[in-house]
C-alpha cells in the first residue's frame, strides 16, 4: 500500500513535537542524571534516565507517519506522556521494596520494551498514527507490549521511590497511555482493514487477560 503524504499542518504538528521532545530529554538527563550523580547507590534512578531518554531519543528518528491522529486529546496525552519525567521527584520518597529489586523490574522491563522496539523498528513515535502493521514477536502477546515495558519499569521505580507526588504523576501517565493506545488503534483501524483481525487475534492491549 502507497503511502500518503502527510498535510503540511501534520508535519509541521510533528516536527513541533520532536523538539518538543528534544527539549524534554535535555531536561530529563539534566534532571534525573543529576540526581544519581548526587547518590550513585540509586541504580532506580540511572534506569529511569536511561529508560525514558532512550524512548525520546528514538522519537527523533522515527519514520513519518502516512497517517496521525491530530486530535487535541491526542496531543494533550502525548505531551503528557513526553513529559512527566520532568514532573517526579528523587526527593522524599519511601522504598517498599530493596533497591536491587526495583531496579531489577526496571531493567525487565526495559529489556521487554527493546524487544518490543527492535521489532517495531522505524515504525515507533510520538503521537497516535499508522506508521504500518507489526504482529510478530512481542506483539503476539499484547497489542501494545511497549507500554507493557513501560508498566514494569514504573512500577519498579515507584516501589522503590514512592512519594504521593510520583504516584499521581504515574496514575495520570496511564490515563494518558490508555488514551494514546486507543487513539492509536483507532487511526489503524481506519488506515489498515487487517488491523481488526490482528485484534481478534490478540484480544488484550496491555496486560494479558486483564485489559
């Protein structure tokens, strides 16, 4: 299938966001690597770092999409999901669990969503769109298993680093990954027939027999 091109408002839309996203790893890695160099013994925090500028810096070279979602929702849920590493804090936090364990869930979980990644390839961005159709490999378990990454990493960085602050920027994380999955399943919907076959095929978007 032809590819179409994109309108001149969706690209301009698009590269706004890839420096908005660029602007967001600066002050991720400014943020957060200062953080560990203040206290080198929080591996959490280096995987987080790690975790959330290898997603950002992937966005720069993602493919162009033939079709996106230019939604204000969209938009909103994507900027969110851009930036909310910048909203957390290192400081005042509560550890439930050792620190060698949560950062052993992060780096499971970065490991899945590179599997995940390496699949995808190019075909990885930013804002909901149809940038083709990956089944194979982790996409035979969820429809969406880079998000699934994503869940394991938090949730062993919120384990270890707990705070009401981090916790709430988390829980609206997932608000706004669920509105960028289904967004994105709606634009592939109507850009790709097989797509509904696929999601018969994989009933679950992120977390096998539950959702």
């Amino acid at each position: 299938m032809q590819a179409v091109p994109a309108p001149s408002e969706g690209r301009l839309t698009e590269w706004l966001l890839r420096s908005f996203a660029l602007l967001a790893l600066a002050f991720l890695v400014a943020r957060w690597g200062h953080a560990w160099l203040q206290q080198p013994e929080r591996g959490t925090l280096l995987l987080l770092l790690i975790s959330e500028a290898y997603t950002l810096a992937l966005v720069l070279l993602a493919r162009r999409a033939a079709q996106r979602d230019l939604s204000p929702a969209a938009i909103a849920a994507t900027l969110y999901a851009s930036a909310f590493g910048l909203l957390m804090s290192p400081e005042q936090t509560r550890a439930f669990i050792p620190e060698s364990l949560g950062a052993a869930l992060q780096l499971a979980g970065l490991l899945w969503q590179l599997a995940a990644k390496i699949v995808l390839g190019r075909s990885f961005g930013l804002l909901p769109a149809q940038r083709g159709l990956v089944v194979r490999g982790p996409y035979r378990l969820v429809r969406h298993p880079i998000y699934l990454g994503y869940l394991i990493g938090h949730a062993g960085f919120l384990l270890v680093n707990f705070s009401i602050l981090n916790l709430a920027v988390l829980a609206l994380l997932y608000v706004a990954q669920v509105v960028r999955m289904r967004r994105e399943e709606a634009v592939l919907c109507a850009g790709l027939p097989e797509y509904r076959a696929y999601q018969r095929r994989v009933p679950y978007r992120l977390l096998p027999f539950v959702y």
